[in-house]
C-alpha cells in the first residue's frame, strides 16, 4: 500500500498550521467503524493498536474547537461494527512524567478500521483493536505500528496488530515500514511520511551509508539506539559537546519530546539560554528569546550508533526551526513557544520523540528484528519512490502462484523474476565450474611437476587464488560474501542479494540496473480499485492524511530464505475498573 500523507489546510489555527496542543504536527487520515467516521492521528512507533479520541476527550467545560483540535472524535455509538471489550491502560510511555497518570486508559474494543480518506485507495481491516482515548495526556490518536500481538482479555488468543492484520490479509509484503514526522519549516511545510511494507526510497539520500541496528529485547523499548554524542554548532562554535558520555535511548514517536539526563539538559541550557519552568517541567521560550535564536541559527548533531560508543555510526543533524515548537491548550491558557527538551530521571526515561523524527527518517523490519536511521532529505517536487521490504518467509503460496491482473504484481515482472533466476543459476553453476577447472589445472601441473621434478609450476605465491569478493553492501550489512564473478554490474548488486537470501538486501536500493530480477522494468505498477480493494503481498503502501491525491504504488519482486530471528510476544493490557 503507499501510504502519503497530506497536511490539511484547517486542522489547526496556529500561524504554521498542523494538528496538536505541542507541535504542531502532520497527521494520517483513517476512517473507523460503520458507516465510516474519519479521524487524522499520528504515528506511533511504540504500540501495536489504533488509538482515537472518543466522546470523553471532550466535555463541556474544553473550548468550542476541541473535537477538532483532537484530530475528530470518535464515537463508539454511532459505530454498528463496534464490538467493546473494556478499559484498559494504554501501558505505554509509564516511566515518562505526564504519562503514569491512572487516567491514561483506553476504552478498548473491535472494529472496522480503513486507513486514509475515502477513495484513496487504502487497505480496510475489518476486526482491528481500536482503543478511544478519553485522556488527554496524549491529546491525539495514533496508527499503531509496533509488530507485536496484543492480549486483551486472554492470554491464548491475542489480537494481531495492524501491521499483522495487514500481512495476513497480504496487503504488505512483510512486518515493516518507513516513517518520519515531517518538518514544518522545511520549503512549503514539509509533511510526514508513512508507509507500511516498505519504505520511500525519496525520504533518505541516495546511496546512504546504512549503520545496522538490532532491536532490543525489551518488547516496550525494543527501538533502542546507543546516542554517542550531541554537539552543538553556529557561526562562533563548532562541535561543542553536550552529552559527556554515550547512553541507550529510545526512539519512540508517541511523544514530541527528547528525553535526557540532566547534565545534558544543563548543557542545553547553557548554549541555547534556556530557562526552566517548573510549573509546566518544559523550557518555555519568549519572543524575544526566539528571535536571538532565531538569528544564530545554530545546530545540533546526534551521533547514534548500535551502543553507546565504537561501530558504525549515524549522524542527525537538526537546525534549531526543528526545535521552535508551539504548546498550547490544556498545558498552558495561551499558545506559548516552547523548546522540546525534557530532564530524564534516570536512564529508563531517555527517550528520542517525534521532535528527532522530523529531521530523521526510520526504517524498521521487524522480521529480521533490524532498523535504521537517516538524515531525512527535502526535495520540492520529490516524488514517492516506494520500496517494498520483502518477508525473509516468502509471500503466501497464494500470492506467490497466482496469475495477478492489474491489481497485481505484473506477468512482465513476473516473467523477468524467473528470467533473473535462470541468470542467476547460471551465473553461480559458471563460478563453480570455472573455480573447480581452476583446481584440477592446478593439481594436474603441480602433479606433473613432481613427476619431472620441475617447480617452475608453482606460482609465486604458492596458494590457490581465491574469487571470493568483497562484503555485500546490503541494507544492513551482515557481512555475507559472494563470488565477484556473480556480482554483475554494481547496480545489480542488491537484486542478487535477494536471489541468494543473505540477510542483507532488506530494503532495495533504488531502482538501477537488477534487470536480471526484475525483468525490463523492474517495479510493476498497480493501480488500487479502491478503499477495500484486497491487495497482494508485493503492495507497499503509502497514507494520505489531507487532500486526495492519486498514488499509483509500485513494487519489485524478490524472495528471501531467511529465519525470523525474534518471535513475537504479546502485549497484556492491565484492566481497569473506571
């Protein structure tokens, strides 16, 4: 499915426009229950569920505009699919301030969730867990996009996440997606980016050096990144450290802000001017504040890695317009500038919010229990370049045999699959054949030269010559070989990796060359039929959040033979009595 979003125009009075009481931020477009009611939420990385705010996220005391405000409420009643199950709490972000409230409950049942605006042409899952938010601790909803199944009421049935729901139904090719929050203050107000199955290869710069992180083990806090460092930078300072050494945090998108410990936070302080309010725990900033800063413009780089030091490496860069956020209502009477930096506790609370993910753009497989981190690209005029993130399983037999019309993946491209296969076993049955001749020549003049005594045979270097290559330049970097005799041109490089099923090869690196795989085109285009339309498991998909625009997705074949390497655990709701 390709999912894109679009920012509306009325979601929010504020001068910059964009949805919530702390951003202002891009939404996603959903419709829930019958007949359809549409909501605009935002993304969260952290939870497996749909959160909406319900009839209870307003009361008559909250202003005229708080429904819309809150992204459109939702109301249960006016649902015929609604299937209740109860209050439970949300049970994420608890070690946070703000968030271990006992109110952060959600009234949790099932229903008929679509995602984007009508006739967008996105994917409908008819039982999905749906939980209303009455609480106002999270002032918006979200599109859950954690992979891990949900326990409600039992511990032996647990409902499937959306992510799940979608690859069952194959609608995405795997458990994975690509995500960044949007930047604002970026050309004509940048938007957010969702796609689930894959990942838009137009977010991220062209042949990105590509550090591997694994997931935590922690399911609650399992995209956990080492932060080696933060220096700070402007027209009289470069690289100053703020962070005095590595720690673990968390990247999760359900809240706006960045989380870290106090020294840190000083030092912040110290570069930036800023002044704590205790009343509200945020850094508030005044006009005349944000126009010095405005001015020095200074920058902040993140340098993230699988730990907190040594290895491969990331840096984030951040101008501080990705810092000049506005809070607003319930927190404080009047709409109020403010700096999106929180003071952790301790190290359970270190955590990178939605503020580091409009100048990043992450990519996750859960699958292969990987993801990644890039400086996020902005382009005018980009265009969506989906890349689908193939199941190391395979698709389904289904998929896999069926004779796809238009809807699907293409007989082109199905044809230049087996095509590319054939090439393939040729191309490795030539390597070994020519590393076997290689041998027995070798041995038949070393075997002569004993017999008449002859060493000239030898060569110099006395050994037999290897054709082994280089490491593969896959999307994560496994560190798996290949003779360079099957390696073809560089573009084709990652087609092959697929062939093999190394472990790299997870996200496909543009569309250059790999003719051997994926036939003369190499991306087959599919046109949905509509909101519901059953798609196949090769669809990447791409969320509209505003305007209708037209996406046309595309996709390319390849099938890894991979283990999954973490087994799903579920989540188990704490009931509540309210």
């Amino acid at each position: 499915m390709a999912l894109e979003t679009t920012l509306m125009e009325d979601q929010n009075p504020s001068e910059v426009g964009g949805d919530g009481n702390d951003g202002p931020w891009s939404t996603f477009a959903c419709r829930v229950g019958t007949p359809p009611q549409t909501v605009r939420v935002l993304a969260s990385t952290a939870v497996p569920e749909t959160w909406v705010v319900s009839t209870g996220g307003c009361i008559a005391t909250d202003p005229a505009d708080c429904p819309d405000s809150r992204g459109v409420v939702f109301s249960p009643n006016a649902s015929s699919t609604w299937d209740n199950v109860g209050n439970f709490a949300l049970d994420v972000e608890k070690n946070l301030r703000n968030y271990s409230s006992n109110w952060d409950n959600g009234n949790y049942g099932f229903d008929t969730l679509s995602l984007g605006y009508l006739g967008s042409g996105g994917p409908t899952v008819e039982t999905s867990v749906i939980a209303g938010l009455n609480t106002k601790d999270f002032y918006l909803g979200s599109i859950g996009l954690s992979s891990q199944p949900l326990n409600i009421t039992a511990t032996d049935n647990p409902a499937p996440s959306l992510l799940g729901n979608l690859k069952t139904r194959n609608q995405i090719p795997s458990l994975s997606y690509g995500y960044s929050a949007g930047a604002p203050y970026r050309l004509k107000k940048v938007l957010g980016s969702l796609t689930l199955g894959g990942y838009d290869a137009s977010r991220r710069p062209p042949n990105d050096t590509i550090a591997p992180f694994t997931l935590g083990d922690d399911i609650s806090r399992d995209l956990l990144i080492g932060l080696q460092s933060i220096e700070y930078s402007d027209a009289r300072t470069t690289g100053r450290r703020l962070l005095s050494e590595g720690i673990l945090t968390f990247i999760d998108s359900t809240v706006p802000h960045i989380w870290l410990p106090l020294e840190a936070c000083r030092a912040f302080e110290s570069v930036f001017g800023l002044t704590y309010d205790n009343t509200t725990d945020l850094y508030l900033v005044n006009s005349t504040l944000h126009d010095t800063l405005s001015q020095e413009n200074a920058s902040i780089s993140f340098v993230l890695g699988n730990r907190v030091q040594g290895g491969e490496t990331v840096n984030i860069t951040f101008p501080y317009a990705s810092f000049d956020l506005q809070v607003s209502s319930p927190i404080v009477p009047e709409p109020t500038r403010y700096f999106p930096l929180r003071r952790a506790d301790n190290e359970t609370q270190y955590t990178l919010g939605r503020t580091f993910l409009q100048e990043s753009y992450l990519t996750v497989d859960y699958e292969r229990s990987r993801f990644s981190v890039h400086q996020a690209t902005f382009e005018d005029g980009a265009v969506p370049n989906l890349i689908p993130i193939n199941s190391p399983t395979g698709p389904s037999s289904d998929a896999a045999t069926s004779n796809r019309g238009s809807d699907g993946f293409s007989r082109g491209a199905l044809a230049g699959t087996v095509a590319g296969a054939v090439t393939l076993c040729f191309l490795t049955i030539g390597a070994l054949c020519l590393l076997f001749w290689k041998r027995r020549r070798r041995s038949r003049v070393q075997a002569g030269s004993e017999q008449v005594g002859v060493k000239e045979a030898e060569t110099a270097s006395g050994g037999s010559t290897s054709i082994i290559g280089g490491e593969l330049n896959n999307e994560f970097g496994d560190g798996q070989y290949r003779p360079p005799e099957v390696e073809g041109s560089p573009g084709s490089r990652g087609k092959l990796v697929e062939a093999e099923g190394n472990h790299g090869g997870i996200e496909m690196e543009g569309t250059d060359g790999g003719a051997e795989l994926h036939g003369s085109g190499g991306v087959a285009e599919m046109e949905a039929k509509g909101p519901t339309a059953e798609l196949d498991a090769v669809h990447v998909y791409e969320l509209p959040a505003g305007e209708v625009k037209a996406k046309i997705p595309r996709s390319e074949s390849g099938q890894e033979r991979i283990r999954i390497a973490r087994l799903a655990r579920p989540r188990k709701k704490e009931q509540r009595t309210e």
